[in-house]
C-alpha cells in the first residue's frame, strides 16, 4: 500500500513515519476494502 504522509508544525522522522505506516496497515485485518492513500500528522497544542 503507497501512503502519502504529510507532517504539520513538526517535523516528521522517520522512524515515527513507519510507526504510523505499519499500524495503518494492520487496519486491513479489522476492515475490510479499506483504501487509505493520505496520512496527515499533526500537533493539537493546549493552551
């Protein structure tokens, strides 16, 4: 599966990209006809 992702107001390594690319893709064992093309990360800060 090719997955696009994208990181905002952070930069992202790559360890934490293949962190969230293989838990995406064990998705498919729980869904199924799942497409997921784009993975967008991102930082919600509290203030």
């Amino acid at each position: 599966m090719q997955i696009r992702t994208t990181a905002r107001h952070f930069d992202l390594t790559d360890d934490l990209r293949d962190f969230a690319e293989k838990n995406i893709e064990k998705l498919g064992r729980y869904f199924n006809n799942i497409n997921i093309d784009h993975l967008i990360c991102m930082i919600l800060w509290k203030r």
